[in-house]
C-alpha cells in the first residue's frame, strides 16, 4: 500500500492516509516520517476506515507500528556480586501526552538545560502561548497541551523509562532519551587549530547525508533525511535515581532502537550512534555501553561513537589505530579520579575487650509531683553501673566492610567509640595507623559549611572530578544540585551530603552511626550501594550501624556483627568476592 498524506497534530498524535481510504491514527512523531509516496505494509483484523492505536501493525523498510517497547528486569548487583535489589521496567518510544507532559518536567534537570523554561504550552480555549517546565494553568481557565520541549527539533524523537512496579511516592517516568539525525557539519580541535569535516575523514560521508537542517518548512526538511548514523542528543535521568545505572540502560536501548528500527527517520540501515557530552569527562556511562571516544568538537566538546555494524567498527579502529591524536588517548576519555587511599596498615583487633558506663541517678530539683511518682515506682538516688560488653574480641582485616547491628542501646555506638580511640575499661583494642573519619550524631558531628555542595567537596579534595564522582556516588548527581548550599537541601539530601564530606577526607577507616537514618527505603538502597562500591574501589575500611534490613543487603558486608548482652556474634558473608 502506498502512503497518500500526513498530519501531525502534536508529538502524541498525528494521522496517515493510505490508498484504500484508511487512516491510522498514530503519534505525530511517527507520522512525520512517513511521506507521500511511500510502501508500506499493513497488518489488522479490523475492516473500517480509521484505525486506532491498538487495532493495526505497519511496516516500511523497518518496523514502524506499534511503537518500539521493551520490558525488563534491572539487578542492581552488591558490591561483591549477587543481586541486591532490582527493578521491573519499560523502555519504550513515547507514545501518549502524559509521556511528553513528564519530559517537560524532566528536561530542566538536564545538565546542558541553559532556558529557564524548557516547554512551550497552548492553551486550546485562547491559544495563547504558554511558557512552563510542568503543565499550566491559563489565565482563562482553558487546557494547556505541550506544544514543544525547547531544544529539540521536528526530528526529534523520544524514549521514556518507565517504572513499572513502584512505591507510592514513586514517579512513573524515570528518565527520557532524546534520539536525533546526525548534525549537519563537525569539526575537531586540535592542538594546530581547528580540522574541518572530520567526521567525513573517519566515515563514508553519505552515512551522515542529507540529514535534517531546519528551515521554514519542517517537512520538506524531514522528507529529505535519509541517514546511516544517529545522535543521541539527550539522556535525562530523575536525580534521585541517576546512580541506578539508568542512563546506562536508555543508551543501550536506544542502540536496539536504531538498528532494529533504523531511528529516528526509519528509512535506512544504521551503521553508528554517536553522541556529543560534555559530561561524559565526569561520568562513564557511554563508555560502560561500549562508545568510543574519537575527538573533541571545534567548542572543545567530546564526541563518542557507537559502531553498529562490523564496517563502521572497522573505520573506527583505524582512526584510533592511524590518528596521532586517537594514539594517545585510545578511545578512553573518562579517568576515575577518587583513586584509592592508603589503607590500612593490618587488621584492627578487639581481644577480651570489657567496656561499661556508670551514671548516678538522683531525684535533687525535681518537682514533689514527679518525684512523688517515681518514688511510687521504687526509683530512689542510686548509681546504675552497665556493662556494655564483656570479654568482646573481633578482627576486622583492612579494607573490609562491617555492619553493627542490634537493638537500640545494645553497644553500636559504644564499639565505634572504641575504634575511634576510646580506651576500654579491660582487654585490648589494636588500631593500626590510618586516618580515621567517624559520624556519630551528638558527639562527632560534620561541619556542612555554607558553600555550594561541590565547592565544598572540590576544596577538600583539590580535584573537581573526584568531588563529583563523590557526590554521584552518595546520590548527589543532579548538576543543577551541585551549585545548591547545604540550608537548600532536605534532611535527606544534607545526609548524602554529609557522607560526601566525610569520603572527602579520603579516610583509611570510616565510622558511621545511625546509616541512612533519614532516607526512604529506595534512596537507603542506593546510597548504600554507591558508597559500599566506592570504598571496595578506594580500599577504604568501612564500619557502619544500622539496623535496616535493605541497607544491609545493598552494603553486602565482609562482616556482620550483631551487638548485645554484652558480646558480640559475627557471622562472615558467604561465598567469595566476585
């Protein structure tokens, strides 16, 4: 069947006629690529003359209808190996207003977000233009409907992430990827100036040819694209959620989007997927996909390939093979830059350690009224004496990581005071050289400062990278956060905060009472994974108290040991490290 005409009313709808006089209703992203003239072919069950969303399946050259949608399960993997925790998921192309209304409101967290309005609205009683990063309310009470994200362009076009089990207070669209033809012209830096046309120098120039250029008519414009390669322009991933690997995983689907579907245009084989990310020198997740990086921009921006097939990976290895640039960098840009500490030098040993505390307890200065009612109880004046262990020993080997666990007052706090330096009342406790950090609410408190979070976090550390790698690692990895003082932050927020602190110090061994005291049960999670997996990297020792389950399956500790009666029971992780 041959396509007769178009319309495209919004991103979310549009309509095409075919020969027969049938009309699919369908996105207007997707009817935008389909021209007069073009064969396609049409599967339905249904004999009428307008077909809705779920009543047909069409194919040109590649799939087109239903839209492109996986679902999957994401394991979050412990720091040593095994699933901690996962996730049910769908990657699919945004299809229906609600996914494009919840990109709007995702799009002002995106690093390169340089509007303070991200959408444009139309109201459809007075047709006003309305700018807004969430759905609005017109002045005369009429509906607004999303007319344009601000940045993309015609082409553009859009997968969403979306939660598929998920708590209460859980958004349903983590994240969005935006996919797009190939620019028209790049150019590369280099130390003798600027080379044009380098991407024509590495690859067939017709893979990137003709592509979309803009102009007062769109759909000219679109009629004309017929590429080998794609760009991914955007990857917005929801703050709270960016250190579960889902940037990663809307790269790798995308990948699947263009080469089972040849995306965005869907009129030729995709040869490469290539991307521009200035953030990419502060984050790994392109290169943990498999992109390359091959040469900054003229603007000093870093451009990484993809290679789909065996012919674009065979270009590719010979410019990072033959390019006197490419030789020095071999396709790797981004450096991990926390690094690993020194470490401790040897275990840490309590041998036959007694530890207690004894208060005197007097009813001076109260009330009659209340002293009253306690000698009602038999409370007099006397001297209560606690012993909070007896005989304890443990070994702790360097690098490892600990979790005290045990009911309130059972002695958590009090063994963490011991591997500050507290001395024990009898045994033996052996501290080998090492700094030592610790937060124990009340007591050893962190110093937050009045400066922005990663100012704060780049002046002890001397190095911007590293200082972003610690606050991503703690969920801290919303850039527009990262300028944020620590009196704009939640009681959430401040403790992430205060743990980057605390990993600014680059500790040997790091105490931590109370962990993930104040953050709900998926943020807990996260934090803990990220900071369990940063201190196996660094070799830092880590001890923490909690007594949350979900924390302690994501920390996946060397040791668990649980405190009361005075003693302590240990009991080792099973299996080895992976």
């Amino acid at each position: 069947m041959r396509v007769l005409g178009r319309r495209v009313y919004w991103r979310w709808y549009g309509e095409v006629l075919l020969e027969g006089g049938v009309t699919l209703r369908m996105t207007g992203d997707v009817a935008k690529w389909l021209r007069p003239g073009d064969r396609v072919r049409l599967r339905t069950e249904f004999k009428k003359p307008v077909l809705g969303f779920d009543e047909y399946a069409l194919e040109g050259a590649f799939p087109l209808w239903p839209p492109f949608a996986k679902t999957l399960e994401h394991v979050r993997e412990s720091p040593l190996g095994g699933e901690a925790y996962r996730y049910r998921l769908k990657v699919r192309e945004a299809t229906y207003e609600s996914d494009f209304e919840a990109i709007a409101e995702l799009e002002q967290f995106h690093y390169a977000s340089e509007k303070e309005v991200v959408a444009l609205w139309v109201c459809t009683q007075c047709h006003k233009t309305l700018l807004a990063n969430a759905k609005p309310l017109c002045d005369c009470g009429g509906e607004a409907r999303l007319k344009e994200i601000r940045g993309s362009t015609p082409a553009s076009r859009f997968l969403v992430l979306e939660l598929v089990e998920r708590l209460p207070f859980e958004p349903q669209i983590l994240g969005y990827l935006r996919l797009d033809p190939p620019i028209p012209r790049m150019h590369r830096r280099t130390p003798e100036g600027v080379e044009r046309d380098i991407r024509e120098k590495i690859f067939p120039r017709d893979w990137f040819h003709p592509t979309y250029e803009g102009g007062s008519d769109w759909e000219k414009a679109l009629d004309r694209v017929k590429t080998a390669a794609a760009r991914i322009a955007r990857v917005v991933v929801h703050p709270d959620y960016r250190s579960e690997g889902f940037g990663a995983l809307l790269v790798r689907m995308a990948l699947e989007w263009a080469k089972e579907r040849g995306a965005p245009e869907g009129r030729r084989e995709k040869h490469l997927v290539y991307t521009i990310a200035q953030m990419a020198r502060y984050h790994p997740f392109f290169e943990k996909v498999g992109f390359r990086y091959l040469f900054d921009t003229a603007s000093g921006r870093p451009v990484l390939f993809y290679p789909l097939t065996e012919e674009a990976e065979g270009y590719l290895e010979r410019f990072l093979r033959e390019d006197p640039y490419a030789q020095e960098h071999g396709g790797r840009l981004f450096r991990p830059r926390f690094g690993r500490v020194e470490g401790l030098k040897g275990p840490i040993r309590l041998e036959g350690v007694h530890k207690g505390y004894r208060s005197h307890l007097e009813l001076k200065g109260l009330s009659p009224e209340v002293r009253g009612v306690l000698e009602a109880f038999g409370v007099k004046a006397r001297v209560v004496e606690r012993a909070v262990l007896r005989g304890a020993s443990l070994e702790i080997p360097p690098g490892n990581l600990v979790v005290l666990a045990g009911a309130s007052g059972a002695g958590k706090t009090t063994l963490l005071r011991l591997l500050l330096g507290e001395a024990p009342d009898r045994g033996e406790v052996v501290l080998p050289p090492g700094k030592r950090v610790a937060y124990i609410p009340g007591e050893r408190e962190v110093d937050l400062g009045e400066d922005p979070i990663l100012e704060s976090a780049y002046r002890k550390l001397g190095d911007v990278g590293a200082a972003v790698e610690v606050l991503n690692r703690v969920g801290l990895s919303d850039a527009v956060l990262y300028r944020a003082r620590p009196k704009e932050l939640s009681t959430g927020q401040r403790e992430r905060f205060r743990l980057a602190l605390l990993l600014a110090e680059r500790p040997d061994l790091l105490l931590i009472d109370e962990f993930a005291a104040h953050l709900d049960v998926p943020t807990a999670r996260r934090v803990a994974l990220g900071l369990g997996k940063l201190c196996r990297e660094a070799g830092i020792t880590l001890v923490v108290a909690t007594h949350r389950p979900e924390v302690i399956a994501a920390l996946d500790p060397d040791l668990l040991v649980y405190v009361g009666y005075g003693g302590l029971t240990t009991l080792p992780r099973r299996g080895p490290r992976t």
